[in-house]
C-alpha cells in the first residue's frame, strides 16, 4: 500500500517569484505589503487596513489599460480543436469531433475545452518505478528543461508566466500492508516517482485567476499528466471604467470578518485579480479584490485545531455587489508533490 504525500499550492495565489520586476518589490500595490502578512489579530478593523493593497483607483485605471493592451496581441493556445491535440502529444485517434467530452484513446484519456483553452491529457502509465530521492534530484534538471519546452511548444508567453512551482511526486510503500508479520515501516525510505511543474499567468502583470499550465512527468521523457486552462483574456465592458479601490471596501469586508470570525484572531491577505466572470464565458474578466481569512490555530485539551479559511472575492468596479464566493472549480490550488530539497 502507498501513502501519497500531497502538498497544495497556496490557494490565494499571491506568489510574486517569477512576476515583472515591480511586482516582485515589497510595496507591490496589487497585493497586502509584506508587513502585514502572517499577522493575527481580533482587531478586524485594522487587519483588514494592514491587509489592503494600496492602489488607488486612479492607478487601478491605469494598471487596467495596461492589461487591455497587453491582450490587444494575445493569441491562442497552438492547439485549436481536439485533432490537433491528438497529433500534438501522439495520441491514438479516436473521435476527435468530441470536444469537450472525456475521450479514451487506449493508453491515454484526455478532454479538450477550446473556448476555455483547457485542455487535460492523462496517460495510463504502469511501468513507473520509484526511485531513491537523491536519483532523482540528477533528474530534476532535464524533467524541468521538458516542461519549459513544452510551455512554450504550446504557445505560452514567458513574460506571461508569473509563477513557476517544481515539486517532487512522492511515495512510501508500507510493507505492513503486503506483509502482515512486518513489525514497522518506520525505516521505510520516501521514494520518488516523478516531478510536476505548475505555471501561473499574469497579464499586464496582474494574476489571471484559473489559469495555468501543470505538467507532471515521471521522468524528462514520459509525461503523465499535462493540464491547462489559458483562455484568451478579455476584459469585460466597463472594466476599464468607473473602478472603485480597494480602501472601498474597508467597511464592508471587516463587517464579514467579524461575522464570520466571532472573535477567532485571523490573518486577512489580499491581492488585485483578474476574476472570470461566467464560466458560460471563458476568457471573460473583472479586476477583482481576492481576499483570504486564515484563522488562528486554536488550543484545546487534545493539540491545536486550526479551522478552514474563507476565500472570495470583491469586485473592484463601481456598484458592485459587495462579495462573489470562491467557486471552487477548476484551479491551480492544489498541487501532487513536495519542494525540492
């Protein structure tokens, strides 16, 4: 039996390794300044003052017409209908006028959205053996020279990638499991069957909320899962217009922190998104406040309990409805893997 270590990307997304040089800096005006993060307080008023991101709608305005321009020139994925994608990775051919449904084509199954630019290939792979961790760190180099490849065979910008994620597919096998009489798997070693690269994607510098490229491969030449959703962007109407702050919402947003909080100390991050707006409309945007409440580890008599955070939206638009919930759907928050030593 395997004991699959998962580690998560951070769901709130608000990496800034990788992104344009003025995001990088710590008084990033898109996102909560660095001071701020990691703070707990019952003060919810003033987490929220800490956590907001200091643009104002002026420069909001600006940043975006920046992204409109930015996806005046955006082009589509290099793949455009399921035959394509069949070629592209070398599938066996079997309906592919079925876009949009899971196709099995024998040692693969993969579905393609072309509107979405979502595409999702998963190869039924039986004859990968995990190796010793220290083996596979002399892999890692070509694993990730593959998957940069691929990213950019696939018509991926570089300057659209914000953040890039490697992490290690990790497994132990338990002998208890397979052989009864075993007294512990204790001295087991944590063994290494693959790596996964996740890309997320800015535009005009601004993160594009759901959109990424995750590659996992077993080793530099044999993929074992490629899955993206990278859409052609486009704002919607009136989102370059008539845009409201985040300091707007300051009243609103710790009205929901106390409600929801009653009296637990959290940390409150935020950060200025591109939020799509129906998934009947792919590739549509809004700039968006993502806000994320993480509450304090609690003490009790057993240990620590440390409930599940909140994560929506607010957009930032004027006459706006004052809150969107997290969907939950299709994203890059979760993640097979740990971080490289």
């Amino acid at each position: 039996m395997k004991t699959r270590y998962i580690a998560s990307l951070l769901v709130l997304a608000f990496a800034t390794a990788g992104a344009p040089a003025w995001a990088q800096s710590p008084d990033n005006p898109l996102g909560t300044p660095a001071a701020a993060v990691g703070k707990f307080s019952r003060n919810y008023a003033e987490a929220v003052r800490m956590a907001l991101p200091p643009i104002d709608s002026a420069e909001l305005a600006r940043v975006m017409e920046r992204v409109r321009a930015a996806t005046a020139n955006e082009k589509p994925l290099a793949i455009t209908n399921s035959a394509e994608l069949e070629k592209f990775f070398s599938l066996r051919s079997r309906d592919p006028d079925k876009s949009g449904d899971f196709v099995d084509a024998g040692d693969a199954v993969y579905k393609f959205e072309p509107k979405a630019g979502r595409i999702y290939v998963a190869w039924r792979m039986t004859d990968v053996k995990p190796v010793a961790r220290s083996t596979f760190t002399r892999r890692i180099k070509s694993i990730r020279a593959s998957h940069d490849a691929l990213a950019q065979k696939l018509g991926i910008p570089a300057e659209q990638v914000m953040f890039t994620d490697f992490r290690e597919i990790l497994t132990k096998t338990d002998p208890r499991a397979a052989t009864p009489t075993a007294a512990t798997a204790a001295g087991t070693p944590i063994m290494a069957e693959g790596g996964t690269t996740t890309l997320l994607r800015a535009v005009g510098g601004v993160l594009v909320e759901g959109s990424y490229l995750r590659v996992s491969s077993a080793d530099a030449k044999r993929m074992s899962l490629v899955k993206a959703t990278w859409p052609r962007v486009q704002l919607a109407d009136g989102a370059g217009r008539a845009l409201r702050a985040p300091k707007d919402m300051l009243d609103d947003v710790t009205k929901r922190i106390a409600n929801d909080s009653r009296g637990v100390p959290v940390s409150v991050r935020m950060a200025v998104v591109l939020r799509p707006v129906d998934p009947d409309k792919p590739g549509v945007y809004v700039p968006s406040l993502k806000i994320g409440v993480e509450p304090q580890a609690i003490k009790t008599a057993d240990g620590y309990r440390t409930d599940a955070g909140q994560v929506y939206y607010s957009d930032l638009l004027q006459d706006s409805p004052p809150f969107v919930d997290a969907s939950g759907g299709d994203s890059a928050g979760a993640d097979k893997g740990t971080a490289p030593n």
